[in-house]
C-alpha cells in the first residue's frame, strides 16, 4: 500500500488526441454489418449539456420517445470507458451511458471493456493482476482508467440520465452491486449482459432494471424470463425486425439494441418499434432521434 492517495481523476476537458491502439476498435460491434468504426478520430469538444430523458420502467414504443444510449461514452470524441468520454455523452443528450465493467486484482471495479490493458493504455497485463494503485501509474495525461463508483458520480450529476453496467461473467457482480448501493445509486443504474451474468445481478437485486443480451432470433423461453425478470430483451441490431420487436412486446419486454452507428440503420431500428438504441455515436443518434436531421 502507498501512503499517498493518487491523484485526482476528475473527468477532463481536454479531448484524447492520441490515435486508438486498436482499428476494429470495439469488438462487440456485429461484424458481418458496416456500423464498425475503423477509426475513432479525436479532438472535437463536447456540445453544451442536454437534460436527459428518464429512463422508466419499459412501455410499448408508441408510448414514450426511443432512448438514446452512449457506448462507453463518446468514443469517437475521447477514449471509450473513460471520465472525459461519459462526460461528453451526456452532454450531447444521452439518455444513458453504457460502460463495461472488470475487476482490479484488489476487486475494484473499474471502467474497462478488454481483459488486458494493451489496446487502450499500451500495458499488455490482464486488468485481474493490476492493482487500483498501479492503474494509476498508466495514467496519459488527464485520462485514467476510471472506478466504477467515479463514473456512477459522473453520471448522477446529470439530471434523470442512467448507468448502463455491462457485465460479461458473474465474477464482478457482487463487487459492483456494492459499489453502487453504497453510493445510495441503485435507481441510477441499469444492467445488460448474458444470462449467467445477469441471473447473479438478479439474485443480489431484486428490483434492478436489467436488459439481457440475446443473440438468438427466438425470443427466450418462458421460464428463464420468469426466473430473470427483464426489462429488456437487449439484441445486436441485425437481429431486429418489426417481428422481434413486436414478439418481444407481447411478451412484456422492451427492445434495447446495440450498436448502430449509421443513420440509416437509427432509422431503420426506430421504424421497428425499438425502445433504445445503443450507438457510438451519441451525437448523430440524438439528432436522428429528435427529427434534426
């Protein structure tokens, strides 16, 4: 343990100027669909802040405007998973910001997608044999890799917007459903992930508004919805039709889905019946959402 407390990691005003350690930039996109990135360009500031809609219990589509969801921020402006990227997000209208989230080899909760640190911060070790103290030691300028706990204040500062917690596995579900109750957070946060991951989010909270990941053109089975009790059925965007849209809301589930990045295809989801949309591109998603363009 060190005796000095690290520094500040107060979100930043200065865009990430340094090129992205990875092309395919971020993994989880559908690949076989031309929404991927190739690149994610750096210095554009943040638009002045937007009070976000709440994001409520889910209704039919018709009933309420689709939600806007930032993917780990606002990654074409700053760095993914990180304070200045969440940031960003909100202030160009997310609904809610969608971050990924691992453990530290002290079982701290931490803003990271990868299980190695080597595309974002040039370090190759696996996040699990890191301590929170040596994260500190990767900071680049005013960008740190964040707590869980930072981002869930980063975000609770904005009006009415929400944490989207990706969990991939169970294993940082008990420290992350502590961090958050501890913050007295748990109406700012939501959950996605795949069943093993999220059946652990439901065992700790009951009442946690939760989207679970499905890749399957068949909805789930009645008894896991029973035992899980989503929210949201949470597709990748190729998956959704006005016929998956519309089974998922017969069967009591809003539609969440991830990650469209085009304007064509916003609006194609929209048409659908969609409740939220999940995009890397939080600014252009706003806009098509709102009718600007």
């Amino acid at each position: 343990m060190t005796a000095a407390a690290p520094p500040s990691r107060s979100p930043a005003t200065t865009p990430d100027t340094r090129p992205p350690r990875s092309p395919a930039a971020l993994p989880d996109t559908p690949k076989n669909f031309p929404d991927t990135p190739k690149n994610l360009p750096s210095t554009i500031p943040p638009k002045a802040p937007r009070t976000a809609t709440a994001v409520n219990a889910p209704t039919p589509a018709d009933r309420r405007p689709v939600l806007a969801v930032a993917h780990r921020g606002d990654p074409f402006r700053y760095r993914e998973n990180t304070l200045p990227s969440v940031g960003s997000a909100l202030a160009a209208g997310a609904d809610a910001v969608e971050v990924d989230v691992r453990l530290t080899r002290d079982g701290v909760p931490v803003l990271l997608h990868d299980e190695t640190l080597e595309r974002l911060w040039g370090d190759p070790r696996p996040l699990r044999r890191v301590t929170l103290d040596q994260l500190d030691g990767l900071r680049d300028g005013d960008l740190a890799v964040p707590t869980l706990a930072e981002a869930v204040k980063t975000v609770a500062a904005t009006p009415a917007a929400r944490l989207l917690i990706d969990l991939d596995d169970p294993h940082p579900v008990a420290a992350t459903w502590q961090a958050v109750t501890g913050l007295g957070t748990e109406h700012r946060v939501a959950f996605c992930g795949p069943v093993t991951a999220m059946l652990a989010v439901r065992a700790l909270a009951p009442h946690a508004e939760i989207a679970l990941t499905w890749k399957q053109p068949r909805l789930p089975v009645r008894a896991l919805l029973d035992d899980l009790r989503p929210q949201y059925l949470n597709p990748p965007f190729g998956l959704v039709t006005p016929d998956f849209t519309a089974a998922a809301h017969d069967a009591g589930l809003a539609v969440s889905t991830w990650t469209a990045d085009l304007r064509r295809t916003m609006r194609r989801l929209r048409a659908a019946g969609v409740d939220s949309i999940t995009s890397n591109r939080i600014g252009v998603l706003r806009s098509v959402l709102d009718g600007r363009r």
